[in-house]
C-alpha cells in the first residue's frame, strides 16, 4: 500500500525526465548486441523531493505514514519491502522514538545504501541532488543514518559534500520525525542521472586533490585477491600479462578512501572484475577506459556498463568462464582466458599515450 494522499506530504521535482542514448561498449561483438541493447537505451524518469511531517521511518530508510508507505523511499517503488503487516509491527511492538520537532532532518539512504558501490553512486547523488538545489539549507540540515555507517568514505564523503550534522538510528526502532526532506533514487537501481554524476565526479575532483604518495600510474589493476567471492581464478597469469603491459596490481584495501581516490583520479586505464572496485572509476577524466572481466548472465547486472558510458569513459568487456554456473555474478569467481583478455587490452591501449 503506497502512501500518496496520506497525511502531509509536499512533492517538489528535482530534475525532470529524459531520454538517455549510450554509446555501446567499444570492442562490442555482434553476438553480445543484445545483452547491452537493455540499457543502451533508457527513459530516465522524473524525481522528486518529498516534504513529510510526522512520518515513521524504520531504519531501512522507508517512510510511511499510518499503514502506507511512500514509493519514493522504496529501493524498488513498485516492489514495497513491508506489506501492512510488517508496519502494523512497527507500530505496535517497536520501540518508538520521537525526533527533535526543532530541526529539519534528510533523507538519503535506503536498505542498500552501506556498501561502497551503493553509497556512491544512489545516496552520494541524493544527498548532491538536495546540495545543488537547496544550498541554503544543508547547512541546517540533520541528516539520518544508520548507525552501523561507520567506514571512511561514509565519513570523508559526508564532510565533503558539506553535511555536519547527523542522526544515528537503530534496527528495531520506529522514528517519528516531525519534519523530513526525503529525496527520492535520481534513476531505477543500476542506472544514473548522467549530469548528475558528472557533477558528483566534478565535486570529488575539488574536495579530494591528488596526493604525491598515491600515484601508481595510469594503468591500474584492481586485485580481488582477498575478497571470499568473485575473483579471477588464473590471477598470477592475468597479471603477468598486465604487468608487462605496464600495469600496477592494486588491492584497494590497502589504501584509505583519499588515497584510493587519487589514484584512481590518475587512471587512464582500468581493468576489474565485477565489482564495487569498478565504482571508483567515478574519479577517472572523460576519455579514459576502462575493462570489465564478467560472467555472462541476463544483462541485469550492467552497473558499470552504464557508469561508464554516463561518466563519458570508454566501456570495454570480456565474458568470463564461470568456477560454478549456478551461482550469481555477485559470487562467482572466473576463469580468464588471457589470450583474448590481450586483445582487448590492446584495443585499448591503441592510441593510449603514456
């Protein structure tokens, strides 16, 4: 049940809809047409900003009023994640607590929000959204968090984009928040506001300059080396090959969130396996490129795909043998065959000036 006349609700837009053409990945073969052809085109929809007076908010960032929920806080709109049962719950067995009535709390979060991926590129964009068109009152702005958002680019991110106040909230707790900004996602999960990530990118490139101790070059491998999940099988041959190429092997864990993103922001080319590593070509400039190793599944999982072309870098890919067929491109590790990974590094390293 979605709350749309229900109680005091305010829908202001934020950016109007458009129609979204991408460039198709650059070594694209025939045969993958249609895995891309999805999301090579896409009707990018209206959002909007929701004004709410006393509205409940659990901590998976849904808002909902009495026994509705509002879409727009919903990962999914048209999928809610409660039905009137669980809120019914909520309301009689959760602790309740009430928000301060004096300040002006904001919303940017939602169930999937904590990891690196999601931060940056659905609530880093909200949160951009809201700072773009409403500067005067970030500064008086209390944003709400979960509590367990304790890593360092939640923190350097939020000082970045100039929020100093902030609610922590906790799992089995019904807030009631007398005032609420709740920006609703810019785009469908795994799609962006184009403009809207080249501006986040532009704010990034300020707030974080280059450091002289993080610079690695501009040929980058991202190693899931110690990841429990979806690494590359044949490692040490992959990166013999890219070595000699004049690529540094990088694990990101190693580096703070400002280091990561200088060297990052000093990449022309990248190449990963599927993963939130990818998402860090958000520091890269217009015209780098980057290499997606992936498993081929049902083209749901394009994330950086359409990153990349929204970010203007040149999208390159190569389908990988999978260690289990059953499991999801989120689990499974891959079998790299390097001879065509060669080719397309050579396709995009022609032309690549060092």
């Amino acid at each position: 049940m979605l709350a749309r006349f229900i109680g005091w609700v305010q829908r202001r837009q934020l950016y109007a809809g458009q129609q979204i053409e991408r460039p198709w990945p650059k070594n694209l073969l025939e045969e993958d047409r249609s895995f891309f052809a999805k999301n090579q085109k896409y009707e990018l929809p209206p959002s909007w900003l929701l004004q709410l007076r006393e509205v409940s908010l659990y901590w998976d960032g849904v808002a909902f009023h009495g026994l509705q929920l509002y879409p727009e806080t919903l990962i999914l709109p048209d999928r809610p994640t409660h039905n009137w049962r669980g809120l019914l719950h909520m309301h009689l067995r959760l602790r309740r607590q009430k928000l301060s009535a004096t300040s002006q709390y904001l919303l940017i979060h939602d169930a999937w929000s904590e990891p690196y991926y999601h931060w940056m590129v659905d609530a880093l964009p909200r949160l951009l959204a809201i700072r773009s068109k409403l500067p005067e009152l970030l500064a008086e702005l209390v944003l709400i968090l979960p509590a367990h958002y304790q890593s360092d680019y939640h923190y350097q991110t939020l000082q970045a984009l100039g929020v100093h106040n902030v609610q922590r909230i906790q799992p089995k707790t019904r807030y009631v928040v007398p005032r609420l900004l709740a920006p609703g996602r810019l785009s469908r999960v795994a799609s962006y506001n184009p403009q809207v990530m080249r501006d986040l990118r532009q704010l990034l490139w300020e707030k974080f300059p280059l450091l002289p101790q993080a610079d690695l070059g501009d040929r980058i491998y991202i190693s899931r080396e110690r990841a429990t999940r979806r690494k590359v099988l044949n490692e040490s041959e992959v990166t013999a090959y890219l070595r000699e190429q004049g690529f540094a092997i990088v694990q990101l864990e190693c580096y703070g969130f400002t280091e990561q993103a200088s060297i990052m922001a000093r990449a022309r080319c990248l190449v990963s396996i599927h993963g939130a590593g990818l998402t860090n070509m958000l520091f890269m400039v217009p015209g780098s490129k980057v290499l997606e190793l992936q498993m081929k599944d049902d083209g749901t999982n394009h994330y950086y795909y359409t990153l990349a072309a929204d970010l203007g870098i040149g999208y390159y890919y190569q389908f990988c043998q999978p260690n289990d067929h059953t499991l999801t491109v989120q689990d499974a590790d891959l079998l790299v065959d390097v001879a065509k990974m060669a080719q397309v590094v050579q396709q995009m390293l022609a032309g690549h000036n060092t």
